[in-house]
C-alpha cells in the first residue's frame, strides 16, 4: 500500500520568477531559502510521486466547463503554459496510475471531479515545484480546484476533499511513496484596484487557526474573511485540503511575509504527517 510522507503548502505568484528584484534582496533570498528548505525535507521524505494541489488560472478551463475539482491522470504534463513566464518551457512526468485510482476511489466515494489526461500546468503548479528544486526529479499527479471563477466549491467542502484524499492515496495498491504539495494564497488580489493590497491579519489568523487544528475555527474564519483578503486569497482552499489531508498531525508554519510588491502574502508551512 503506498504511504503518505509529507504534507506542504506554499503561496505561488508568477512575480517571484518575473520580477525577483522587485522586493529587497534580503527578502529575496530568505523567501526561495524557505522554498528550498521546503524542499530539502520533502526530498528526505523520499516521495516518487508529489500531489500537487493548485488552481488553473484560466488556461485550461473556461466558461464552457470549468470544474470545482479536476485530476490529473496523464503520463506527462507540459509547463507553463504562460508564453510570459521566466521558466523554461518543459515536460513533467505524470504518475497517470495514481491519477486513475484517485479518481476511481472519488466517484465510489461521494466525489464526482472531472479529470483530464490534456492539461498544461501553469505557474500555479510550476513555481514552487521550481523553487523547491524538486523538478524533475518526482513524478506528478496535478489536483486542480476551483478556486478562480464563482461559484468555488465551499471552504468545508474542501476539507472533505482533503479527508478523502488521505484515505484514497493509502488505499493505492502501490509501494509508492506519496507526498502532497498545496499551492496558493495567502492574501492578494488580482486585477483589482486593491492590487497589491494584502491582508497581514487575515494570514497571520490562517495560519494560527491552522496550527490549532479546529476545523470549524479554520473553516469560519476562511468563509467569513476570504473576501476581506481578495480574490487571490480564495486559493486557501488548496491549504484547507492539506488540512483535511493531515487528519490532525500537527502544523508548522515554515515562513511567512507580507511581500506587497510580489502582490501576495507569502506562507510557507508542513503538517508533520508520519513518513
Ligand atoms: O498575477 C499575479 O500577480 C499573481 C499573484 C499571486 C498569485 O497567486 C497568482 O496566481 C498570480
């Protein structure tokens, strides 16, 4: 049966490649020192296959189909599929066996998310599997979530979503080791006059709600107060399914900063699953 080693959320902002000057050097080199800090532990997890829980950001999915949930379960994904983005253009191996399972296990398990075998992975998925230093050296199963086009799939939903991926990724009749990497938030706001506005309070209580473990504070709290921390900051769906996914093992913040010039308050955290 394969094993779940690791669990990790991490904000992405396509600025952090595009613009890395953008903010001062020392802060610079402290945020890509915690993604790869990041990194280092989930490689001495020693995972084959990385779930990688993200949103699309209207790329692959318009308004002609646009899916709360979707699974990856392609042998390869091409990224980015952003022509401006500072990364070179590449292929990342899928672990399309997982994807199928997950997504056999969902629909005889109250879930029905679309998947697709066709996806091109944007900076969502892209930049902190890139900073990690964890390119190409996993393979990837993309769990991509509404978290950009209203209606989004509730924040309890989410951790449900969670729950059940623990219980689907342990019942894979693989010896894989499996680890699961949540990328979004915390607070921003695209495209909005509020641009570069972020919401220090509304992360900083995240990130506690989450090290309590409660899950009605940590739902309440993203439900009522997402809006008050912008559009972008709705991503925390993808931490609130590490959450489910951890079933209670302890959360560690790892990093936290108010970046305004990169847009985006940056979170880097671990639950301390046992691998
Ligand atoms: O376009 C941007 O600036 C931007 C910032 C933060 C994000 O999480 C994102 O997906 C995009």
């Amino acid at each position: 049966m394969a094993e779940l080693v690791g669990i990790y959320a991490a904000s992405h902002t396509p600025v952090m490649l595009n613009f890395p000057d953008a903010i001062p050097g020392e802060d610079r080199d402290a945020i890509f020192a915690a993604f790869k800090e990041m990194g280092r532990r989930i490689a001495e997890s020693r995972p084959d296959t990385v779930i990688v829980i993200s949103d699309d950001h209207v790329h692959n999915f318009f308004f002609n189909n646009f899916p709360a949930f979707c699974i990856g379960a392609a042998e390869s994904y091409q990224t980015p599929v952003e022509h401006w983005l500072k990364a070179e253009k590449q292929v990342l191996p899928g672990n399309a066996a997982l994807g199928a399972h997950l997504l056999g296990e969902a629909l005889q398990n109250g879930f029905d998310p679309s998947f697709s075998i066709e996806l091109v992975l944007d900076h969502g998925s892209l930049t902190p599997l890139l900073l990690a230093g964890l390119v190409p050296h996993v393979q990837i199963v993309p769990l991509l979530v509404n978290c950009v086009q209203p209606p989004l799939p509730t924040m309890r939903r989410c951790v449900d979503w969670g729950k059940f991926l623990r219980k689907a990724i342990t019942s894979f009749d693989a010896s894989k080791r499996i680890a699961i990497l949540a990328t979004g938030g915390i607070s921003h706001d695209i495209a909005t006059p509020r641009m570069g506005m972020v919401n220090e309070e509304f992360d900083r209580q995240f990130l506690v709600n989450l090290g309590s473990g409660h899950t009605d504070t940590i739902v309440e709290h993203a439900t009522n107060h997402v809006a008050a921390a912008g559009n972008g900051a709705e991503e925390i769906r993808n931490w609130l399914i590490g959450h489910g996914a951890a079933d209670g093992a302890q959360f560690e913040s790892l990093y936290y900063k108010a970046v305004s010039k990169w847009y985006t308050g940056i979170g880097l955290a671990q639950w301390k699953v046992k691998g």
